[in-house]
C-alpha cells in the first residue's frame, strides 16, 4: 500500500521535530539557570534599551543576544528565577535592577569586569579587584597637556593631534619615526665646501624650490613606523637634484626602499642608517624608482627579519649601472637605475645654505628632534620648553634628517622678524603643514644648520662637466676613480668643520633680527 516507506518515515521524522522543537523552545528558557544568578557579567550594558525593545507578558522573540547567551525584555523575564537583560528593571519598569551592584569598574557609562581593560592613549587601564582603574604611566606622542601649554604659550607654532600617532609612546615616537644615525666624527670632519657670496650679494629675502623648479620638487612620503629617515631625506633630495640637474628630462621619485633593503654596510634598514653611507651607496650602486620599488611599509610591532634586496645591478663602464632585476612592483618595466656624483657638506652659515639651495636645489639637513616637534602643526617652529618641569622620561630627542627646501621670513606683531626654514619632512602630507615644517633659521636650531648635504645627479651629461677635486667621504671604500661632476667653479674644499653645537637651542626662539 505505502509505496515508499522511506517518505514516510521522513516526514514523521520532520512532524516530530517540530513538535519537539515547539517544546524545546519554551522549555529552554523555563530551564535554563537565570542570567543573574550565573552573575550578570555586563551589568552596565545597553541591551533593551539599545534596541527599544520592552514586551508584555511573555515573548520569546523578545530576547537578544548577550555575552554568547540570550537575554529578554519581556515581563516574563521577571520572574524569581530571571533571564532579564541587564538593563530590563531600569529601561522596562524604571526601577533599580535586583541584583547588587557587580564587581567591577565603570568608564564611559559602561561597567568593566574586575581585569578588563580599555586603552588610554597609548596607556592601558585595567579594572583592579578593588574596583579601581589602574592605568599604565608611559608619556604619550600625544600629550594633551603638552598641545595645550604650546597653544598658550604663543611660541610662533601651533601644536595638534596628529593622529597617525596617537596611541603610541613617546619612546615609540623616537624609536620608529625618526632613524638617521649620527656621522661619525670622521664624517663631521669632513670637509666643506664653502659657497662664496660674491661682495655685495643680496639674497631674496624668501625662495621656494617648487616656484624656481615647478613639477621638479617631489611631495613628501610617509616613512609610518619604520625608522628609516636616512633612507627617505636621502632618497628625496636625490630626486629632486637628479630633476633639476637633468633639466626635468627625468623626475624620478627614487625609492627610500632600494636603501632600506639594499643598502646594508653598516645601515640597518627600519631601524636607523647613516647619511654618508647611503649617499655613498647613490654613487656607486644607485638605486631604482619609488614606482618600481615601492615601499613595503612597517609597522611599529613587526619582528623578524627584514625585507630582502629585490633589486640588483652591474657596471657599464663609467661608473654607471644598469639593472639586473625586475622591478619588484611587477606593473613596472622602467627599471632605470639613478645616481649621484659624490655628497659635499656645506658650511653651517646660513648664508651659504641659502645660495646652495637658491643655485642647486633642496638640501639634505640632519636634525635632532624633541618631543613637541611631534605635535608640530603649522607656523615657525623651535623647541619650547614646556616639558622642562617634567621627568627626565617626558624629554626626549633623536636624531632625524629632512629636505631644506626653502626660507623666508615673517613680521611678528610686536614688530620683529622671525626668520625661518621650510622643511619636507617624512611623516606623510597630513603632518604640519602639508607634510612640511618651517623651523627658525640663523641660529641653528635643532642642529639643523650643522650637518647639511647637497650632492649633484648624474643626469648622462658627464662629457661636458669639468673633473674636480671633490670632498669625499672617509672610510668608504674607494673602487673607482672619482667620476666626473658638477661644475662647481666657485666652491673649494676647505679643511676644518664647525664645532658641532649639539642640541636644539633651548627655550627661547632664536633667529630674530
Ligand atoms: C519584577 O521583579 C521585582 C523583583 O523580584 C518585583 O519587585 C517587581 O514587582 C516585579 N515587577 C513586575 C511588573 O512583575
Ligand atoms: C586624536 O586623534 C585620534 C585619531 O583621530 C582620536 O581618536 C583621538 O580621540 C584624538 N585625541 C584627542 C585628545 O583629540
């Protein structure tokens, strides 16, 4: 008679669990231990009230999920065994909630559990079994009371939250942002090249390299949390040289990349490098674009080892290089290998910075770098003191290095004149003002005029360029003749450096007129 039993049997087999699911259902909730009893572990949540959810008599479907289990807003939770969420009594019946108040700590409206945390800034707050918060003490990148004593103290700078930044420790700050490594004293005592201003001389009282070199000057990168500024102030005063030199037949942005992984006497990548050793490594290997060797980014948690070398080059007689690898970035052919003459070392007048960054382009400038320079929004800056009532811990300094690009000079209310530099830095264009900074000038501020590089493209015009003695760095080994350079009839190596002045000049803005 029943031709397929095995129907059938399915659909008793559905009819059954449905029945039983009916059942399971209400039985579920009847059976299961009351939430409040297994101790209501999110005692300050928004659960019903979130939702706008309050129910009469009894819904199941009145619930919602809480913590990996179910909670309701309907009356029938209220009963002496109660599944209510924890916010039923005060948002359903505007009374207070029958259980006492829970362990824990309170921040933001809500309540933690004894243990449970929430982030600071870059502090980390956990609940004590007392009930108290109990915060981490590191000094933050961002310190709001540091912005607020800068705003007030009418420094000629305003201070900001920069957010890339905010989360992280003073001592990250210093630690990844920064990475030049300071020369060698072999290497301070390099020699200079001294520009001679011709008597009778004027400067202009204001340059900028993008008006005299329009689509020349490149914008500037973002290093993030890889401390690797030797690389990307090296790699950025190269590009715009090369496309000044070459007369704009190239504009390369040259990869900070190629020296970070390449570049390895000596240098240790994200984790700081020396200037000479990477100019040195422009000369005699050369390095790629930023298109065909992009920057592969680090983040401030990363371990292991660094990124191999992705890119690699042979001679072609005259010193000059041709590539042997692919571009890294596989969408790019052109791996055209770009180089530089030797890095002269200007001399630490101002004067003589000027004229070289007027006649040749941007310049290279080490530059120590204190705790409010990180806050730096726009304006001229220079060192405040207002972390000087603070722990040692609170002031802090590294060493970095940046593009001088510029100067000009600005009428303060009371009538004086503040003289500044502006600066491409490498914290991305959101930071200061688009990415730059303009930082007092004539009074070394910073140390900022104290070690300052220039260096000439090899733009494949060396037949016509005279040979020149030139400064040369010490300690790098010598494998080939001095190429032929720039013509730089007015400039002679001179023995003897600066005296070396050591940090930025302390509270008051120096630099006026
Ligand atoms: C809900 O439960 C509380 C505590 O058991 C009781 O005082 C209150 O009368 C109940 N409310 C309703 C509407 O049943
Ligand atoms: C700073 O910026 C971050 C990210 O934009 C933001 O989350 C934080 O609340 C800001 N801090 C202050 C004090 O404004």
């Amino acid at each position: 008679m029943w031709r397929c039993p095995q129907r059938l049997l399915l659909l008793l087999l559905l009819a059954a669990e449905w029945a039983l699911g009916a059942r399971r259902g209400r039985g579920r909730r009847e059976l299961a231990p009351a939430l409040h009893l297994r101790g209501i572990r999110d005692a300050g949540g928004r659960y019903c009230q979130e939702r706008d959810l309050c129910c009469r008599g009894r819904d199941d479907h009145c619930a919602l999920p809480y913590l990996g289990a179910t909670c309701y807003c309907d009356l029938f939770c209220n009963r002496t065994v109660s599944d209510c969420c924890p916010d039923f009594w005060d948002f359903c019946l505007g009374v207070p909630p029958p259980f006492p108040p829970s362990q824990g700590c309170t921040h933001g409206g809500r309540i933690y559990p004894i243990l449970g945390t929430y982030w600071d800034n870059c502090n980390r707050c956990t609940c004590q079994q007392n009930g108290q918060w109990e915060c981490d003490q590191e000094p933050c990148l961002v310190d709001q009371d540091m912005i607020n004593a800068i705003n007030q103290g009418n420094y000629g700078w305003r201070a900001g939250n920069h957010s890339a930044f905010w989360g992280m420790t003073l001592d990250e700050g210093i630690r990844y942002r920064l990475g030049t490594l300071r020369p060698s004293p072999s290497v301070t005592s390099m020699n200079e090249i001294h520009t001679v201003l011709v008597p009778g001389e004027v400067l202009p009282t204001a340059f900028k390299a993008s008006e005299k070199w329009p689509n020349l000057i490149h914008e500037p990168l973002d290093q993030g949390n890889c401390a690797g500024s030797w690389a990307f102030s090296t790699a950025a005063v190269a590009s715009d040289r090369v496309s000044i030199h070459s007369l704009g037949h190239m504009a390369p942005v040259l990869s900070p990349q190629n020296l970070l992984s390449c570049d390895k006497h000596n240098q240790r990548g994200c984790r700081g490098g020396h200037l000479d050793g990477a100019w040195w490594f422009l000369r005699r290997r050369g390095v790629v674009s930023d298109h065909c060797y992009p920057f592969s980014g680090r983040e401030k948690t990363e371990t292991g080892p660094a990124p191999p070398c992705m890119m690699h080059s042979r001679a072609t007689g005259r010193g000059k290089r041709q590539a042997t690898a692919r571009c890294p970035n596989h969408h790019v052919h052109a791996n055209d290998i770009y180089q530089v003459t030797p890095a002269y070392r200007l001399g630490s007048s101002e004067t003589e910075i000027m004229k070289e960054l007027m006649e040749n382009g941007p310049v290279q400038a080490l530059m120590e770098v204190h705790e409010d320079f990180f806050l730096y929004q726009g304006g001229i800056y220079s060192h405040t003191p207002v972390s000087l009532g603070r722990p040692e811990r609170y002031r802090r300094h590294g060493t970095h290095s940046v593009k001088i690009t510029g100067w000009g000079e600005e009428s303060l209310p009371d009538g004086r004149t503040l003289k500044y530099w502006t600066a491409a830095n490498s914290w991305g264009p959101d930071w200061g003002e688009k990415g730059h900074f303009r930082i007092v000038r004539g009074a070394n501020e910073c140390d900022i005029e104290s070690f300052v590089l220039g260096v000439w493209g090899r733009v494949g015009m060396e037949e016509w360029l005279t040979t020149e003695a030139v400064a040369t760095v010490p300690g790098q080994p010598a494998e080939e003749p001095p190429v032929a350079w720039g013509p730089r009839p007015s400039r002679l190596p001179v023995d003897g450096a600066a005296p070396d002045t050591g940090r930025c000049r302390g509270p008051n803005p120096r630099g006026f007129r």
